[in-house]
C-alpha cells in the first residue's frame, strides 16, 4: 500500500452515468441547449453547454449525468451532457492557458484577461483601482435582474457589468437570467472556476478591474450564479462570498453596496426579514463598509433586524417610487425559491432599492 493512502470516503462512486439518447433539441439560450432525451426508455429533460461538448442533434447518443436530476433538484434538475461520443467537437484553438474546472473531466482552457497572452494584460496588470466604481454585492443570482431593473428605473443609460462568481453554477450558460438580461449589460466576467462570461478572470479583484477598465462598467453587479448552496447552518452557505466581495471592492477603491435578502413569505424563519445570509455576510464576512440600501417603507419594520449591521455600515433608507413597475417590466421573470414577484414582493423591491441607490452614487 503506498504511504499515505487512504480509501475514498465517498465509496463507490458520486455521479450517476447514464447512456441516452437525444429525441430532439429544444430551446436554445447563450450557450446552452435544453434537450428531450430518451434514457432507459423515458422521455428525461436535459442540457448541453456546446462549448464542452459540440452541437447537440436529434439521434446523437450522449453520456448523460442525471444525478441533479433523480434528485429533483429546483434550479439544477437536469441531466447534464457529458459526452456526445459519436460526434467529438473539433480540438481548441486560439490563445490562453487558464484551466477552469481545474481537475475535473470538463476542465476548460480558456483565455483570462488578466493572463500574459490576453490583449488586456498590460491595463489589469497596471490597473490598481476600480475609481469608485459602484459595486452591488448580493446572495442570490435572483437578485441580479432586480438590482438591473433599479439601476435602468434611476438611470436608464447606466452601463452595467456582472462578474459571476463560483461559488454555485459554474458554466454562466447555465442563467437564462443572464442570456435574456445580454441588451441591458455591457458584459459579463466569470471569476475564479466559474466560466463563459464574455472575458474571464483569475479573480473576483481582477473581474473587477476588467469591468471597469475593459468593458468600461459605471455599475457592476457581484454575485454567484444559479444554485445556490445552503445547509441551515451560520456559516455553511454559498451566499458568504457577498461579504468577500465587499472586501474585494473596498481593496480596489470601489464603493460597495450590499444588496440585503429580505423576506416577508420565506417560511423559514432564519430567512424572515433580514434573512441570517445578509446578517453573516455583511455583519461577519464583510470586512470593509458598505452601504446596505433598504426600501423606505420596509424600514421601521426592520430596524431590530438591522442594528447588527450599523456598526459598520451605513443603512441607506430608499425611495421606492416607480420600481414596482420597472420589476413588472423586466424581460426576466422573476423568481427567488420558486417565488414570483407578488408572492415575495419585499425580497425583488430590496434588490432593486440597492439598484437604485447605487445608480444615485454615479
């Protein structure tokens, strides 16, 4: 036995593989195709990211993982394509040697703009500000087309980034959110092992910096992707990266602005009012001040949920006047653990309030 071996405490195995075969292709969204696969004998929904594994077609046999999916899984509830075997993509071409999805069988070379052979090295590597840019910071990927929605209702013109992080999808193909949101953004940028924003990043410092200085963001929204990850514990969430953000920002000269998760209809009390993400990322996380904008009326109602949080911050109370109907009007439809807009009223407007109030700091 070789020195320092030791079996797996994951047993046998923690995917399940299955064989499949594609009945017929569905909707398509920026890098992703939604599939009817046929697997054992029944009809199964999938999806295939192109860029990993080429053109998915009707009749293509396919090496399916349908672990997300035998779990019913909400957000992630699909079989996802690992292989078309039959019909291999051509080989890679082009520049670059940043690895993402490090180790796994799908890891990807692609090329990151703060890298020697991007045509933006020499600005990230000279760039040591992001010049007070406004940085929303947020738990979910739900919030993300809220806080858009507050930013266009305050200042249409405003041009906004959104660097993904990794701490729940991976593939930023996955967000039908971020496909459908593509006129109202100047560009995307996946940091850390997230990837297939319009430029990639080692970092959520040097994602930043690339939306300032390369896609010339006056507003960049931070937040993880679709999925995200919770235990019912303080600190076991994905959503902790908001409060590391802070700090990314803060380090870069930026102007943080935490966007709270509020909730009114959560049935689980950790997540009423203030929910305990907010209170631990901004309270505890976040090192650096933020300023953590609050809609007007909502906050009397919170005022106990919020004390923790002034210590350091600066509770910013916010007009709410015309952001319902920028809410309506969004071309996403809104959703945050599978409810809509009126059925979480309080969670949209406190998103789009930090919208908002980082549009008014331009």
């Amino acid at each position: 036995m070789a020195r320092g071996w030791a079996p797996s405490p994951y047993g046998v195995a923690v995917i399940r593989w299955r064989s499949g075969t594609i009945l017929s292709v569905g909707r398509r969204w920026a890098g992703a195709a939604e599939l009817q696969v046929d697997i054992d004998g029944e009809s199964a929904r999938a999806l295939a990211y192109p860029a990993l594994v080429g053109e998915p077609e009707a009749g293509d046999s396919v090496l399916l993982n349908t672990t997300a999916l035998a779990m019913g899984l909400g957000t992630g509830g699909y079989a996802l394509v690992i292989a078309i075997p039959g019909r291999l993509p051509a080989d890679p071409r082009g520049p670059g040697h940043v690895v993402k999805a490090r180790y796994t069988p799908h890891q990807a070379i692609v090329l990151g703009v703060d890298e020697q052979d991007s045509p933006h090295h020499a600005t990230i590597a000279a760039a040591d500000s992001i010049e007070a840019m406004p940085v929303v910071t947020a738990d979910l990927h739900s919030a993300l087309p809220a806080i858009v929605a507050g930013i266009q209702a305050t200042r249409p013109s405003t041009r906004i980034a959104y660097v993904m992080t990794d701490g729940a999808a991976l593939p930023i193909w996955f967000s039908r959110t971020v496909s459908d949101l593509a006129p109202a953004l100047c560009g995307t940028v996946t940091a850390g092992q997230a990837l297939g924003g319009d430029l990639e990043a080692v970092t959520v410092h040097t994602a930043l910096l690339a939306a300032r200085h390369v896609l010339d963001a006056e507003i960049t929204v931070v937040c993880q992707g679709p999925g995200n990850v919770g235990t019912g514990t303080p600190w076991g969430f994905s959503g902790v990266a908001a409060g590391e953000a802070v700090n990314a920002a803060a380090a870069l000269g930026g102007r943080a602005v935490g966007s709270l998760r509020i909730s009114g209809a959560d049935p689980r009390p950790r997540h009423q009012g203030v929910s305990h993400h907010s209170l631990t990322a901004y309270g505890r996380v976040a090192l650096a001040a933020a300023d953590l904008p609050v809609p007007a009326e909502l906050a009397a109602g919170l005022s106990d949920d919020l004390t923790p949080l002034a210590h350091l911050h600066r509770i910013v109370e916010v007009p709410t006047d015309g952001l319902d109907a920028a809410l309506r009007d969004s071309p996403v439809r809104l959703s945050t653990m599978g409810r809509g807009l009126d059925e979480d009223h309080d969670y949209f407007l406190a998103s789009a309030a930090a919208g908002r109030h980082a549009a008014t700091l331009l």
